[in-house]
C-alpha cells in the first residue's frame, strides 16, 4: 500500500482567483500528488485546498505555494469574514494510507522549519502541538492578525520556528496534524450576526453542545445572511446530522430557519452516509451496499 498523506491549506485570498490559481498551480499535474478539490469563497476572503500524495511530495509543494502566498498576498489590507493570522493561515497535515500520525507531526515540524525559514512566524497545533495551550487552533489564533504583533510579544506565545516577531505583510502561520475532519457551514435567513454568534456558542462543548465541534458565526454579505461554521473534528463523535438538527433547534429560538449547508473541502463517505441513515431512517444499511464502494474495494 501506497504511504499517503492528506494536506488542507487554507489560504487568506478568496476575491483574487488570479492569485489563487498561481497558489493552486503547485499542486497541478504532479507526479505523486493528486489535487482533489480548492474553492475560494469571497466572504470569507479565503480559499481551501485538499490534496493527497507522497508526503515528501505534498512536503515539497505545501512549501512551494506557501512562498508564492507570501509574495501574493499583502496581509496589510486583507479584510474577510473568516478569522485568520496569516497569508497561509493554517496548514494541517492528516494520514491516510501506511502513513502515521508521528509521521504528520514529523511531515509538519519539517515544513514549519521551512517557512519560519521564510521569516514567518509558524506555531505548531492539534497533534503537533509544542504546548497543551496550542492544540486548539482557536486559542492559536485569538487575536487574529491583527492582534498578534503584541501576542507574540508575550512570554509563553514565542513562535515554534520562524521570527519572533510579526511578519506584517505575510501574518503567522499554524501548521499542525489531525485526523480528518468535516468542514460543515449551515446558513441562516438573517442578517443578524449576533444570532449566528450565539448559535455558534451554543454548538460547541463549553456552551453545552458536541464535544467534538468547533464553531464561530459569520456574515455571508453577498447574500445578506448569516452562517454557522464548523469543523466537525471528529466525525464519528458528533456527526453531521447532529450539527444540522442542532443548529435547526436553536435557529427556532430567535424565529430563524436554515436555508441551506454546504461542505467545504472533501469528507469521508461515511459521514454522509450516517446522515442519509438518519433522516431516512433506513434499517441495517451496511456501507458494502454501495455500489462504488463494492467496485472501488474490488
């Protein structure tokens, strides 16, 4: 079997697909690498890519586009929806295949040395993480970009490779390894952030909802409404069905509906497939009844 790693960068440019597309060309028509999906999204001002390969490969690539991202993007001006530190802002690296997690956390020391290289400062995160106050990527990030050129300054929030100060035009970066996880947005019929906000806290373990569910509320300008935005960073454990339900129950507090979800980025089948479960509620389904994955296991 193959030795595969998952990377999902995520870079703070999402209105300038021009800039995208020269991040994106790294990761295009590459021996070893597969690129499987990117999207950019205008109101968050950033673009998500997923790609599997070789690690030395996705190694060598991630490195690239994160030098054609520092010299692209000017953080100095950069405004969005979606919190953010830098021009690449995060950068997680997951096993798929032969691969382990020592290894993702080995995969992200090497390319954290690599951009801190860059002259950018890079925290390590999630498994990777150098203190028990860095695994949260939210606590990593409070402050945002705009908040760091002071947080960095202050004893305990020293950089993991890099400057130990800012890097004005290209941010920080967070660089860390995971097991897979759902990126989840569900879109509301209100304009009112503040009730986006308050669904968000409510969805996570400290306001009372899923252990395993990361959450902020955001604007989505474009069409006048607003968003609750997860990461469902185990699956398994709190599942996509039981985000939607949840943000349906609480949306009816403040007389507000879902309008829609969407996944950004790619998931595992078995999270939809738990999900179509659910709300059809089909009795001893086994996974093997699914065609392409009876022709895929062949």
């Amino acid at each position: 079997m193959a030795k595969l790693v998952e990377c999902v960068p995520n870079y703070s440019e999402g209105r300038d697909l021009e800039k995208v597309e020269k991040i994106v060309a790294h990761f295009k028509n590459v021996e070893g690498l597969t690129l499987l999906d990117y999207s950019s999204d205008p109101d968050h001002n950033r673009s998500v890519v997923t790609l599997i390969g070789e690690p030395e490969i996705v190694k060598e690539k991630v490195i690239a586009s994160i030098k054609t991202a520092a010299e692209l993007i000017d953080m100095t001006v950069h405004q969005g929806a979606h919190p953010r530190m830098g021009a690449t802002d995060v950068v997680p690296f997951t096993p798929v295949s032969d691969v382990t997690m020592a290894e993702c956390i080995e995969l992200a020391n090497e390319v954290g040395e690599a951009v801190g290289q860059m002259g950018i400062p890079v925290y390590l995160y999630e498994e990777a993480a150098t203190k028990a106050d860095r695994v949260n990527l939210a606590d990593v990030r409070k402050g945002q970009y705009e908040g760091f050129f002071d947080k960095i300054k202050e004893e305990g929030w020293e950089p993991d490779y890099g400057p130990k100060e800012m890097n004005p035009k290209s941010g920080a970066t967070a660089i860390g390894a995971r097991v897979t996880l759902v990126a989840f947005n569900i879109n509301l019929d209100t304009p009112d952030l503040e009730i986006a906000k308050a669904i968000a806290k409510k969805m996570r373990a400290k306001g009372g909802g899923l252990a395993y569910v990361k959450a902020i509320g955001l604007k989505v300008e474009k069409r006048n409404i607003t968003q609750v935005s997860m990461n469902l960073v185990n699956y398994q454990k709190s599942r996509v069905y039981q985000a939607f339900e949840m943000v349906k129950m609480e949306a009816k507090r403040y007389g507000v509906n879902v309008v829609g979800s969407e996944v950004i980025g790619t998931v595992p089948m078995e999270s939809l497939i738990s999900a179509a479960e659910y709300y059809l509620q089909i009795e001893d389904f086994d996974i093997t009844q699914i065609l392409e994955k009876r022709l895929l296991d062949k």
